[in-house]
C-alpha cells in the first residue's frame, strides 16, 4: 500500500473520477448514487465545510493561527465536497475539467483584464 503523499503525487480529475466508481461499484452504492442524491450529499458537505468557519470572521490566507487538527479537518470537509463533485459530474456525464477550462475561457470574456 503507497503513502498519501505518494497518492497525492500527480492526482487527476479523472484519476478520482475512477477511483470514486471503482469505490461506489465495490459497495454497491451506485444504486444510490443518482445525480439529486448526489446533488443533496455535496450540498450537505458544503455545509458542514462551512460550519468551519461560521464563527471565525474573517481568517487570513495560509490560516497561520489554525492548529493542525483544524487544518485538517477543513482537509477533510474540502475532499468531500470535491469527491462528491466529482461523482455527481461523473453520473451526470460531464468532463469536469473540460467543463472547468471552458467556464474560465468564458470568464475571461466576461472579465477581461483591463477592466
């Protein structure tokens, strides 16, 4: 079995899309794993990701005056917010990061530098 740091060495958006249905497909959760279930899971998650910060105020970048279990956990609640996006993009049949790469292009029009 390789580290996390060894794991984490090159992760791709498809890289975890796989690994997400190779990990549905063995417990046999695809069965639940329709796009509103889906949907309603990563809402759930964004909102335990923002219960993290609920009563912090303002934080600065790098969070400096975090403690590791507090970075981790926000680790954590992050990850599954981006696995659940992932899954949900993956049944739905969207190429996340080609739809990422269009949206910024778009943005770009939208917002261009000089204004």
């Amino acid at each position: 079995m390789t580290g996390v740091a060894e794991r984490s060495e090159g992760v791709t958006l498809e890289g975890l899309r796989k690994r997400m249905a190779e990990f549905a497909k063995e417990r046999h959760w695809d069965q639940f794993h329709s796009p509103r279930n889906l949907l309603l899971a990563l809402v759930g998650e964004v909102g335990e990701l923002s219960e993290i910060f609920q009563w912090k105020g303002e934080v600065p970048r790098g969070l400096p005056d975090w403690k590791d279990e507090e970075k981790e956990h926000l680790g954590e609640e992050l990850s599954d917010v981006l696995l659940y996006l992932v899954r949900l993009s993956d049944i739905c049949g969207v190429d996340l990061g080609k739809a990422a790469l269009r949206k910024l292009e778009l943005n770009a029009i939208k917002y261009p530098v000089k204004l």
